[in-house]
C-alpha cells in the first residue's frame, strides 16, 4: 500500500525546509511540531546520518472536520511532512491523507482526505514548479 506523496528537488536542505513552511502555510497548514531526526539520532545514539526533518503539519480546519467525524483521528495527526536528504537531491515527502480512510474505514473522513490531498499536494507542486 502506498502511503506517500514525495517530489524531489535540487538545492539547500535549509533553503528546501524554508520552502516547504512556505508552501504549506500557504494551504493553510501551520507546523506544530518539528522533529530533526538526524540531531537527535546522533545526540542519542552517536549515529551519524543525513538530514532528515519530520514537521508535523496542521490545517486546523481541516483537523476539526476529521476529529469530529472520529475522535480517535487524532492518533494519525497531524500530517507529518518529512524533507530529507535523498543522493544529491531532497525528498519531500507528505503522509497520503487518503490513508486515513483506509486505515479507519470512516467514510465521513473521504471529503476531509480529499482536500488534505488538493492542499499538500498544491504545496508539493509548489516547490517543484509543477514539474514532477
């Protein structure tokens, strides 16, 4: 089963995570949470590994309708976005909405899913010019 939306893009990590706060701010998503895996894994662990960013993303909105349409939605909130170094270039990678349909069976999340979906993947098309 799928469960991502990835484009890849060439540049700075930095410069591709301010992108990508750009990008989904402008669908409407806020960042709530923000975890450097990298950062952590060495600190912890003494592991040595390339960048990797998960940002846990929001559109409130969004949140509401699905937490009202299932409480216990919120074990598959927010929509976490990761960015990470991929060879030379940077993957972008959302967690497909749609797999929260799937994995509840919850018809009344089909229409929230549906536009999580329009909206990061509007983001992801933004940061690639609409060319992946």
């Amino acid at each position: 089963m799928a469960y991502s939306r990835t484009v890849h893009v060439d540049g700075d990590f930095a410069q591709t995570v301010s992108a990508v706060r750009e990008a989904l701010a402008e669908q409407g998503f806020g960042i709530l949470t923000e975890i450097d895996v990298r950062a952590t894994l060495k600190e912890k662990l003494g592991h040595e590994m390339e960048d990797y960013l998960i940002l846990g993303a929001c559109n409130p909105p969004l949140a509401h309708q699905a937490i009202e349409a299932d409480r216990s939605i919120g074990l598959l909130l927010p929509c976490n976005v990761v960015v990470r170094t991929d060879g030379d270039r940077i993957a972008v990678q959302a967690l497909d909405p749609g797999t929260m349909v799937t994995l509840t069976g919850q018809d009344a999340l089909k229409p929230v899913a549906e536009e999580a979906t329009r909206r990061l993947d509007n983001a992801l098309s933004a940061l690639t010019g609409g060319n992946e």
